[in-house]
RNA sequence: GUGGGUGUAGCUCAGUUGGUUAGAGCGCCGGAUUGUGGAUCCGGAGGUCGCGGGUUCAAUUCCCGUCACUCACCCCA
C-alpha cells in the first residue's frame, strides 16, 4: 500500500504555539493584564476582522500595510472583509459606535491578540503575529502619553528584557508637519541625485519616510535636513517638553530621534518606540504615539488618543529564561495491578477535587515502567499504589529527587498528601 | 515583492574527485533488573537522501526547474 496524502502543512509565516513555549507566554501575557489592570486599564475584545475600509481609512491608504500587505477578502455578499494588520483601528471603531458618553468607565483599554499582515516571514515577524496594546482615551494632557510610556516601559522592565532603549519623537499637530514638509521637500529636491531609488519616490509620496531610510548613503545625504522638532508649534513643542520632563521624574530613561517616523498615518505629537538590542534585524519590540485624529477620521466626534502596541512574538524570543516561574509541584500517581489500579484511579480524582495537580500515564503497568513515565514528566513525587498497599491499607509517597519514601493511610492518603505538599511549599517560601 | 543560505533517521548533523546493503551522536523500543526512574552495558526498530526532470553504464553527490524552511532587504510590533 503506498501513501498518496499528503501531509497537510501550517501555512507560511503563522506558527503553532507549542506546550514547551506556553509557559513563556503565560508569564508574558499576565504581566500585561496585572500591568495593565494596575494602571486602571480595561480588557477589551474587538474581532480579529472588520470592514476593510476600517483599516484603509484608520491606516492610510498609502501606508505599505494597507497597499501590500492586508489579508482581505470578499464576505458572501461582496463585502470587503480585512483579517486586522492592528488593533487601534479596531478599538477605536468600537469606541465610537458604541459612544463615548455611556462608556465612561472605559477610557482606558487594553487587548491581547493576533494581528494579520501577509509579509515575507523572518526572525521575529509572522504573518500571524500577537500584541499587546492599550489605548488612552480621552486626555490630551502630556501625562496621559507619559503613563503610556511609563506602562510600556515597565512591562519591559518586569519581564526583564536586556538590551533596551526608548526613542521619541514629536511629529507636531497637522499643521507643523504641512509647514515642515514643504522645507523637507525643498530640502530632499536639492540631494535628489544621492538618494536611493526608494527615497526618490518618497520625496513626494511621503517625505517624513526619507529620513527614516538606513540606505548609508541616504542617510548621509539628509544629515542636514530640517529637523521636525524645529517645526513645532509653541504648544506642540511645550507638550513634548512636558512628556519628557514627566519621563524624567519618574527615571525612564530615552532618547529623542528626530528621524523617528512610525508607519501608520494616524499618528500625530508624540511618537515612540522600543527596540531591543538582543533581537535580529526586526528589533522594534514596542511602539506608538498620539492619534488625535483618528476618531474624527473613523467619523467620531474629535477625541485625543494616545496608545501603543508590543510584539509579543519578539518579546517571547528575547525572553530571559530566568523571568519564568518555579515550577508548582505535583503527584504522579503510580499505581499497578488488579487492586491498585482502581485505588489509584480514586486517588487521582480525590487528589484533584483538592486542587492537587494529579496525572499518571495508563499505558505504563508495571512500577518500572510508571516511574520511568514519572521521571520523563519531571514529576517531583510520586504515590506507589500497589496490591499490597491496598492490602495493607496504605500508599508510598516518593520524592523522585532524593528518593526519600514516606507512607501514608490508604484511606487519607489524598489529604495528607495535601498537607505534606503544603509543608513543604511554606518551607521553601522561607527558605 | 527582491536577494543569500539550507533541505540526508523523531532531533542535531556527517557523507567518499559520481560506484555495491547511506552513517554518527542524541532520542525511541527491548533486555541485563518479572515492586522502584535517571546512570552503565548489550541488542533492536526507524531513511521515497524535499519533489520533478536532465546528464551518465551508474546520481545523496553534477546540471536545470520547483517547493519548503531560514536569514536579510523593504516595511513593521
């Protein structure tokens, strides 16, 4: 007989998140909800694909995202339909229809999730990626952007992540960047022959990309380009300043690149963003900014904004094992035999009814082999339950790592299990 | 979308200027040890050499194509 199927494959770039890798992303993800809860955020769950005109309005149109790299589709009636390439977009549109006013304990949102966006796959980006975001709604006080940042930065920090480094930006309200342009591209037209092809193009299409280009040559080009910040208005420039004296009473340390440019149109003033040095080329690990405009573009009425949004598929990879949490203890459960098997079955429910992580391997049936199976597990102890135990009414508790054995009554062996394990856990604390 | 690298056992990889039954380590299964795991020793199973075509008496090896994985560019978290 030959086999003709073929096996069926994941598709490129979207991975599977194994049971190893779990426990990484159990840490990850409660640090943001603690985090978030902490900074008074809220959870919310938006769908994972909206109307596709949602992102191509809340993006830009001309943004490489909404241009190339969408997962769109037709819905059976012909509606557009986009899987989200981001969460604000969709945060935002939850917002607004369900109206400012009647959601007022929620100015402050957070979601989890996996965004969309078909790129070339490599080190650190999918095409089914996770982030983690929050939203400040509502205030346009420099101490809304400052407890975003804040917030940000301590998830790093509680996560332990090296090699970090904040940088932040002002783009100005929509004015100083129209009066900043025009100077840009005057600038750029008189370096025309030294960039590269892409930048060319850039000059009119969107010049603020320029100078984020890391072709060398470009960027020796335009080390004397007009800087943004020298464009601000007096009270875009006083809103910086108030961020970056409000970081600095609270010691987050940053930079300000006057290059930072985020991808998404919708930002305005404020713009940031972590990068970690212990990543490969795809080392922005965290970013964001100020959306003034975005609700009055989703067709809201105007509300300031301030958020960001962490790749946890690239903070998992930089993870330090030393962030994960000791291991609980708990009972394997080896029992044998015609009358030990069933009284270790009972065991195991018993012990599981008191919250005592309980498992045994039923297609292990002799001792030898069941402890095997316990030591594969990495199981710390293990309940021997064999025909002469129930005999003489009694269990062996073996701890697997000293090999002390300690017996215990048949018919109260689950609750002084239990205490057993109880003693040695407040034993440890105070060690 | 563009470029580079890599596809040989479950995993990590060797592989002879192209030549008979393609190897190692780890893992897995069994035994030494029929009520005590890890260690040691002994034995065993497991491979369309990514796929398709070409050159050749002969291809895992050379050529072409293709697919997959991967890194980087672009861009982004």
């Amino acid at each position: 007989m030959q086999r003709t199927v073929t096996v069926i494959r994941g598709i490129k770039g979207i991975k599977d998140i194994t049971p190893e890798q779990m426990p990484k992303w159990s840490v990850v993800e409660q640090t943001a909800h603690a985090l978030a809860h902490s900074f008074g955020f809220h959870e919310i769950r938006i769908p994972v694909f909206e109307k596709t005109e949602l992102y191509v309005h809340g993006i830009g149109g001309a943004t490489d995202i909404v241009e190339k790299e969408m997962y769109t589709f037709p819905d059976k009636d012909g509606t557009s339909l986009t899987l989200r390439p981001e969460g604000t977009a969709g945060v935002v549109r939850a917002f607004i229809e369900r109206g400012l006013k009647t959601y007022q304990p929620s100015r402050k949102l957070y979601y989890i999730g996996p965004m969309f966006r078909h790129e070339r796959p490599q080190a650190g980006r999918l095409r089914q990626f996770h982030q983690f975001g929050v939203e400040f709604v509502g205030s346009v006080e420099p101490s809304a952007d400052v407890e975003v940042i804040t917030l940000l930065w301590r998830f790093f920090s509680a996560l332990r992540l090296p090699g970090l480094s904040l940088e932040l930006n002002s783009l100005g309200v929509l004015m100083d960047r129209q009066t900043y342009k025009k100077d840009l591209v005057a600038f750029l037209k008189t370096k025309e022959d030294l960039l590269c092809e892409n930048c060319r193009r850039r000059v009119d299409a969107n010049p603020l990309r320029a100078l984020d280009c890391k072709v060398p040559r470009c960027r020796e080009a335009t080390t004397e380009a007009p800087y943004l910040t020298d464009f601000l208005s007096p009270s875009s420039k006083e809103h910086f300043d108030r961020v970056l004296q409000g970081l600095q009473a609270l010691a987050i340390p940053y930079s300000i690149n006057p290059r930072l440019v985020r991808g998404l149109d919708y930002y305005s003033m404020t713009t940031f963003e972590v990068s970690c040095s212990a990543l490969g080329a795809q080392n922005a690990i965290g970013a964001g900014g100020r959306y003034d405009d975005l609700f009055e573009t989703l067709g809201g009425t105007p509300t300031p904004a301030v958020g960001f949004a962490i790749g946890l598929d690239r903070v998992i990879l930089a993870l330090p094992e030393a962030t994960l949490p000791a291991r609980e203890p708990w009972i394997f459960v080896a029992s044998f035999g015609e009358k030990g098997r069933p009284a270790g079955l009972s065991l195991l429910d018993s012990l599981r009814s008191k919250h005592v992580k309980a498992d045994t391997d039923y297609n292990a049936s002799t001792l030898k082999t069941l402890l095997r199976s316990a030591d594969r597990l990495g199981a710390p102890y293990v309940v021997i339950l064999g025909d002469d135990e129930v005999t003489n009414n009694q269990v062996i508790l073996r701890n697997m790592a000293t090999k002390e054995q300690e017996n215990y009554p048949l018919d109260v062996a689950s609750s002084a299990i239990l205490s057993r394990l109880r003693f040695q856990q407040t034993r440890r604390n105070i060690n």
